[in-house]
C-alpha cells in the first residue's frame, strides 16, 4: 500500500492509541469493499431504479473520515482523483496498513505544541512562511481556543499565507 500523505484527519491531534483505525489511515492507500445500488438510467436520471446490491472492492486513496463515511478517490491526485463518499451504512470492510504501523507513524508526524505555536505568534520570524497556515491548522482542531484566535488576528498579513 502507498504511503503518500493527503487529506484531513479529525482526531489528528490526539495520541495515536486514541485515535480510531480509520482515522490513522487516512492519507493512504486501503482496500475498501462497500454496498452499491444500481446505477441510474443515463437516459431518464429522474426515474426511480430498484435493483439489487452489490459489493464493490477496489484500492483507494483515504482522504478523510468523518460521521457521515468515508471521503476516497482511485487516483491521488488532478483530474482523475474524483472524491466521493461511501456512508458509514455501505461500508463492508476497510483494510490497509496494520495498526501498529500507522501508530508509530502518527508519533513521528508534524503536531503542533500550542505553548510553541503561542511563542512563534507572539515573535514572529521573517523566514517562518507557514506560521499563519500551522495556527489555521491548529484552530481547525481547536475551534475554541480564544487564545490562539486573538494571537493570530494580530499577525501581520505577510505570515497569514505561505
């Protein structure tokens, strides 16, 4: 399975042995088997179409998980990546990377440390080009710290956008 890193992941800012199995794949290539209907008639998409159920199995990229399913693509990137989700209900079986390997790379990833995102906020250095981007990033997980909100209002426009 490939080992590429893409998309989001909610729980990217707790430990790993926390975390859910799907969420520590997120960003990489799984075995995915889920439910699908039939598909609709091209020539009348309005009509209603009855049909039975089939499982599909097919390699995707994991972009992100959430409460609603699964967000995947065939192809990592461009024109071909095609995002869609597949719903919690459909899914049959996720498969990929075994546990232990995606917890020890959670540990080895970027985190952020508030204590130093705070510090880097409240001084910023000319050559810091993603400070801007790591608060926005830390906030997407920490909508609620007021803290880090008010720090990043006063940065200068210059370190909002890498």
């Amino acid at each position: 399975m490939g080992r590429r890193t893409v998309g989001r992941s909610r729980e990217g800012y707790r430990q790993p042995e926390e975390r859910t199995l799907a969420d520590l794949m997120v960003g990489h290539r799984v075995v995915l088997r889920y439910a699908v209907g039939p598909e609709p008639d091209p020539d009348d998409p309005d009509r209603e179409i009855t049909g039975p159920l089939l499982a599909r199995t097919g390699a995707y990229w994991l972009h992100a998980v959430s409460h609603q399913g699964l967000e995947i693509s065939r192809e990592l990137a461009g024109e071909e990546a095609g995002i869609f989700l597949v719903p919690w209900g459909a899914v049959l079986l996720l498969n990929g990377v075994p546990r232990g390997e995606l917890e020890e790379e959670a540990r080895r990833k970027f985190a952020i440390d508030r204590q130093k995102l705070l510090d880097r906020l409240e001084d910023p250095q000319e050559g810091d080009a993603d400070l801007g981007l790591d608060a926005q990033r830390f906030l997407g997980f920490n909508p609620y710290d007021e803290e880090v909100r008010a720090a990043l209002g006063r940065l200068p426009r210059d370190f909002l956008y890498p």
